[in-house]
C-alpha cells in the first residue's frame, strides 16, 4: 500500500485515511519508520500527553549533508535556529507562549482587521477590473504576504521579497533531497532575511510602533527578560512560515471547495452569516498543516501496538478531521456542519496554534472581499495535476486560474 512518501498520496491523502482509519486510528508508516496518530481523539489525547510525546526534535536521526550545510551557513553568517515555541515543550515552552499570548491578543487581531480588509479588496478590485487572475499568484498569496510583509517593515510592492525568503525558510521541510549546492542557495536567501530582521528588530527596540515587531520585541514586563535576537530570529522563523503558507493554502482551497461545490457557494452567498462557520468547515475538510512530528519519550501502548522510545510520531490532523467517529459523512464538504468546530487544524492543548485568531481573521477577510466583489466566479480552463507541491505535512496548492464577472 502507498503511504504518505507517495507524492500522490501526499497530492490526494483522503482516500488513504479512510482506508487506515476503517482498520485503526494509529498506524506505522513501514517505509519511512513513522508512527501516525489519524483518530481525533487519539490525536489530541496524544498532543496533551507531554511525558510520552516531545516537541524537542529528535537528535538520534543523522542529518543529511544539505541540512548540515544549511545549519552551519546560519550558525556561522547569522542566528543558527534555536529552539522555541513549537520545538520545546513546558516549561521552557511556557515563557514563550506566555509572552506571545500577549502579541496575539484579540484586541490586537481586532486592531489588524481595517487593514486585511483594505488588502483583500485591492486584491479583489485588481481581479475584478481585469477579469481573470491566477488565484493563488493574485490574491491567496499576497494577501498574508502583504500583511506580515508590511508588519516586517517592508513595503506592499515588496511582498514578493517576503515570499522568497519564506520559501527559503521552509526549504530544508519542503524538500528533503535538495543538494548540498541547493541547501547553500536557500541558506543566503534566509541570511539576506535573518540581517534584515535584526536591523528591523533593534530599530523597533528604540521606536517602537503598533505592527507585529514591535510588539514581539516589547512582548516582556518590566520584570521579565526580553527575547535575544537568537529567540526573535526563531520566533519570527516559526511565524513567517507557521502563517503565510498555510494562509495562503486555506483561502485558496476554500475558493476551489466552493466551486467545486456550487450549492455551497450560492447558500453562502444568500447567508453571509454562515461565513464563519465556512471557515471552519474548509479547515477541517482539508487541513492547511496535514500533521506536525513528535518524538516519543516514554513507550506508548497504542492499539496498533506499542510506540518505543525515540521513534518519530506524527499526529495527523488531515485524517483527525475526517474522523467517522466525530463527523458525519466526513469527506462531505458542509458549510452548515453543526460540529466544523471540532476539527484539530490548529493543533491542541499547550501548542494550539498562537495566531489562529489572526488566521481565521485574514480567511473572514477575503472571502468577504470574494463575495463582495465578483459576480460570478468560475474556473479558467482544467485544473492542472497534480494540484499540491509535495510536502509531507503542508498542502500548497500550484495554480488556480479564475474567471470572474465584477459585483
């Protein structure tokens, strides 16, 4: 059986959590010597057992020489990757989500709104003047790129340097058999980004403002220790690649979900009060982040047999949120789904993810600027296959070229 290795699985997973969920909720990937944690309530129970599952990423693998290269680039020519937040668990984990907590406050997103606004409706009238428009390109993409770019201190034209330095951020995950020569390339491209930040970082230190800088550099109290740049270059690291790309991936699948499901487009549109529970329905029905990696601590007994110490696990959020045991005729795409919420796209327990509000916000935001702005809506031509880049635990969609009538 192919498994999560299988580019076209990884393209197309729905088929394949089925299958191993009708037989068990946690399974062994044999060829890649993975444990996968795909029942909802498995998942969770397992992403708050923190004596059995670690964040802290595993030292017994060998690194492959791009990866060592890559590392030694950062560590010698900039900030080598430090653990924080997402790779270390309590206590070490708590200071930091205790003083992100404060970075992404409700009122803080509420603040943000006017302005993701303001940019999915320029993107949107951009579109609409010209009629068609490669979605992901055009709109899913500089949407959060524009967005964190500004907060970065770059302008809205330069989101596109954002982006390259966001893919170079998740090359080493995205592309596992790059060569030495390809992880050096990256390795500039991050440095070009890590010197930048450091320049923007101790600029906001002394004249602080109301963007995402300023508040991370200023996150302490009086009687708290501030981050070290090493922590902010991280922090930053997670963020920039936690929330551009899964962004952009959730709007564009939630665009294509409703053209493919036109009844549901129509019901949306005749009830914008079901917009946030459409928000909730694309996460679970496909996850932007399919799963996130663990290491076993302690021996785990599990119905599938007993997890040993030090081996890799992944809870798989993707076939959590098809569970048949929580959501009815899961594979179903429903914007009125009484129990959406329930899914697990944002993770569980002490690593929920910390700008899910902003997230949510930012999908809110453009799919009213969608709503508002096109008439019609409809694909411009086949689909090409396949329709993900490959990654293991990502789903970015490669194209999606629109034709659209202006509202």
């Amino acid at each position: 059986m192919s498994g999560l290795s299988d580019p076209s699985v990884q393209d197309d997973p729905f088929e394949y959590y089925a299958s191993r969920l009708a037989t068990c909720p946690v399974w062994h990937e044999d060829d890649i010597d993975l444990w996968v944690i795909g029942g909802l309530a498995e998942a969770r129970e397992a992403l708050q057992d923190l004596s059995t599952f670690s964040s802290v990423p595993s030292k017994s693998r060998r690194a492959s020489d791009a990866q060592i290269e890559y590392h030694r680039m950062l560590s010698t020519h900039g900030w080598a990757r430090q653990a924080t937040l997402q790779r270390t668990d309590p206590p070490v984990h708590t200071r930091y989500r205790k003083l992100l907590n404060r970075v992404f406050t409700p009122a803080a997103v509420r603040g943000f709104t006017p302005h993701i606004d303001e940019i999915a409706r320029s993107l949107a009238d951009d579109i609409a003047a010209r009629g068609e428009c490669e979605f992901v390109a055009d709109f899913a993409l500089p949407l959060p790129g524009i967005f964190i770019a500004e907060q970065l201190g770059l302008d809205r034209t330069q989101y596109r340097t954002f982006r390259r330095w966001a893919d170079a951020m998740l090359a080493l995950a995205n592309r596992p058999q790059m060569s030495v020569e390809e992880a050096r390339h990256e390795a500039e491209v991050e440095l070009e980004a890590q010197h930048f930040l450091a320049a923007e970082f101790e600029r906001r230190r002394a004249e602080p403002g109301d963007d995402l800088i300023s508040m991370l550099v200023h996150a302490h109290g009086e009687d708290e220790e501030p981050f070290t740049m090493g922590e902010l270059q991280d922090l930053m690291h997670q963020l920039v690649t936690g929330g551009f790309e899964t962004t952009t991936a959730a709007i564009s699948k939630g665009l294509l979900l409703l053209l493919q499901h036109p009844d549901q487009l129509a019901l949306l549109r005749e009830r914008r009060d079901l917009l946030g529970n459409f928000v909730e329905e694309v996460l679970r029905h496909d996850s932007p982040v399919q799963g996130l990696w663990r290491q076993a601590i302690c021996p785990a007994h599990t119905p599938a047999g007993e997890i040993p110490v030090g081996a890799s696990v992944m809870m798989r959020f993707g076939a959590a949120n098809r569970d048949p045991r929580v959501f009815d005729d899961p594979d179903r795409f429903d914007i009125t789904r009484h129990n959406a919420r329930n899914h697990a796209a944002f993770g569980f327990g002490v690593h929920f993810c910390v700008g899910a509000s902003l997230a949510r916000q930012e999908m809110t935001s453009a799919f009213e600027a969608i709503l508002d702005r096109f008439a019609t809506i409809e694909l411009a031509g086949e689909l090409e296959h396949p329709l993900h880049d490959p990654s293991i635990f990502l789903r970015p969609m490669r194209r999606l070229p629109l034709r659209v009538t202006p509202a």
